[in-house]
C-alpha cells in the first residue's frame, strides 16, 4: 500500500516510521528543518523508552512529486487545510482514502448529523466552501489519534505514549473493506486501531480535553499539571467539560460522565503543554475555530446553555486578535458577538 503522511510533525513522523516499519511505501510530505533532515538521510527515527529505530521514508517538500497514493494521513494544523485540498485530489484517486488525523470539529461534521444543524454553525471550518467542493465525502474517513510525541531534534521523534491507539470512521458510519485494511496496517504499525460508526462521538469525547484543558492552559500560559492542581482553575475546566458534554448528548452521543478522572489524569505528569498553548507561545494559526469556537455556536444553535464556554471562547479569540496572528479573519476567528 502507497501510504503518504502529508504534515510529518511529531504525530506524523511517529505514524510514517511505525507504517513504514509494518511494510508500508511511506512517503511525507514535510518542510522546515525536520523536513530537510528527512530528506538528506532518507529515514525518520523514533524513540520509545530505551530503544531507538528508523525506517526509510521519502520526503517532499511538493506532494506533486508523488505518484497516486491509495492512503492519505492528513496531519496539518486545521488552518491549513483549504491550502492543500487541491493537493489531496491531485495525489488521490477516487478510490483512495485521505484520513484526517487532527483534533477539532471537522468540516463535514454536519453532514449526515442526527440533529440537523444551521450550515453557518460549520462555514468557520471551511471558509468558502473549498474543502466541501473539493474533496469527495467518499473519500473521507475521520480520525481521533491517542498518541503522544515530540520533535526532540529534526528527523527525531520520541513517543511517550505506553499505548498508542486510533479511532477511524466514515463520516456515514458505514465501513468497507478498504477501510477494514487501513485498520489492520495501523494495527501492525502498533497502534490500537478501531473502525468504528459513530466517529463524531469519538471526535466529541476527545475535544472535550482539549476545550477543558487546552484552552485554560493557553489563556494563562500554565501546563495542564499546576492547574487542575488549582482548585479554582480546576474548577473552570470542569465547568468547561461539563457544558461540553451536555452539549454533546444534546447532538444524541452517549458520553462518559469521566471528567473528574480525566483531569486527575495530569496531577502527577509535569511537563504537558497542550498544542494550543504552544501555537500562541509560537505565533502559530490556532485551532479556535474548530475547537472552542465551534463548541461555543453549536451551543447557540441548539439553545443549550454554556456560559463558561461563551466566556473562555471570546477570551481566547480576542487573544488571538490581540496577538495579531496569521489568518486570523481567513480561518474565520472573527466572528459575530454570541449572546450567552
């Protein structure tokens, strides 16, 4: 199987060393100093504990330069989707399957929905439209990733992850057996993978912490350890998953009611710094649009109450403003007051 992994980051690299070690023709596309390692050595390394290993990937900076690939694993930042949807379609067939690996409330989320939705609730995630007229809703298989890695040097990942596992489903909830293979290589590559219909919920219940966790940690700079060590602060990520989840069984998901064992996870691990709080420190486009922004109008649209929600979500959108990040307006941050 032709697999490309298009954004070979920490997640991404973990996942093209491990596929390409499971007997996978692994090609990346990755720019930027990693980038360029890749390319020079022809392999990626990761580490996981005390062992070390690498695996023969090829690196491109234009995915022009690939053949037609049967798997896509799209790994970029949200923001950067609509700029290389031309890009999938050109490196894809029709029957290809391109899986997006990424956290947030995807563009095709509405689609098919139990609980019909305004369209504008999702136009912020795909501005224009160029995501929906360009790829096919066939092609399309959402992904939620458990997995914990670094870029520790350019061409090095390390994994902390004792377990390392992946939800994957069709935006219908049906599976096929192309699907049921995709699985199967993930699972050989190491990874706990499960193909399930209700990928939304899975979607839902991982966006919870980051809604919870991420974007308290991003407004105050703090890792995610002294604040739900903090009473007070531990107290607006429960209020922030507690309306997130009220919100979501709202939209018919079945959800845990697992906050409070989901925040006591990080009392004793020092040292998370949720990707959200890294892409402020960094000047990087962040994913509010797809995360708290659309939590917060889902919320309006259903006439769900979610005060905490509306609150943090206008904070953070400001401090985006306020940072004066790239494509701020493009990735559809600004946006209409919200009544909470």
């Amino acid at each position: 199987m032709k697999v490309c992994v298009y954004g070979a980051g920490a997640i991404g690299g973990s996942l093209a060393v491990r596929l390409s070690r499971a007997g996978a023709s692994v090609s990346v596309v990755a720019r930027g100093a990693h980038g360029q390692a890749m390319r020079q050595s022809g392999t990626a390394s990761l580490i996981a504990g005390d062992n070390r290993v690498s695996a023969a990937v090829h690196c491109v900076t234009d995915p022009a330069e690939l053949p037609k690939q049967d798997l896509v694993l799209v790994t970029v930042k949200v923001p950067a989707l609509p700029d290389i949807a031309d890009a999938l379609v050109a490196m894809t067939t029709p029957s290809s399957r391109i899986v997006f690996v990424m956290n947030g409330i995807p563009w095709w989320f509405g689609q098919k929905l139990s609980v019909p939705l305004p369209d504008a609730v999702f136009e912020p995630l795909d501005p224009g439209g160029k995501l929906r007229r360009t790829l096919l809703i066939d092609q399309i298989v959402g992904g939620v990733i458990y997995s914990s890695n670094t870029v520790i040097e350019p061409g090095i990942i390390r994994s902390t992850s004792p377990r390392n596992w992946i939800f994957l489903g069709k935006p219908d909830g049906s599976s096929d057996p192309q699907l049921e293979e995709i699985a199967a290589l993930l699972n050989c590559a190491g990874y706990d993978a499960t193909v399930t219909p209700m990928i939304r919920r899975e979607i839902w219940v991982k966006m919870l912490m980051v809604i919870g966790g991420s974007t308290v940690s991003a407004l105050t700079g703090c890792e995610l350890q002294p604040l739900v060590n903090d009473p007070p602060s531990r107290k607006i990520m429960d209020s922030l998953m507690r309306e997130g989840a009220e919100i979501g069984r709202a939209l018919g998901f079945d959800l845990p009611d697992d906050i409070d064992e989901r925040l006591g996870y990080y009392e004793d691990k020092p040292g998370v710094q949720p990707s959200l709080l890294q892409d402020f420190t960094l000047g990087r486009p962040v994913e509010l649009p797809s995360g708290i922004l659309a939590f917060s109008a889902i919320a309006v649209a259903l006439g769900k109450p979610a005060p905490t929600i509306h609150t943090v979500a206008t904070l953070l959108r400001m401090k985006a403003v306020g940072a004066k990040l790239d494509r701020v307006a493009a990735s559809g941050l600004v946006k209409p007051e919200i009544n909470a």
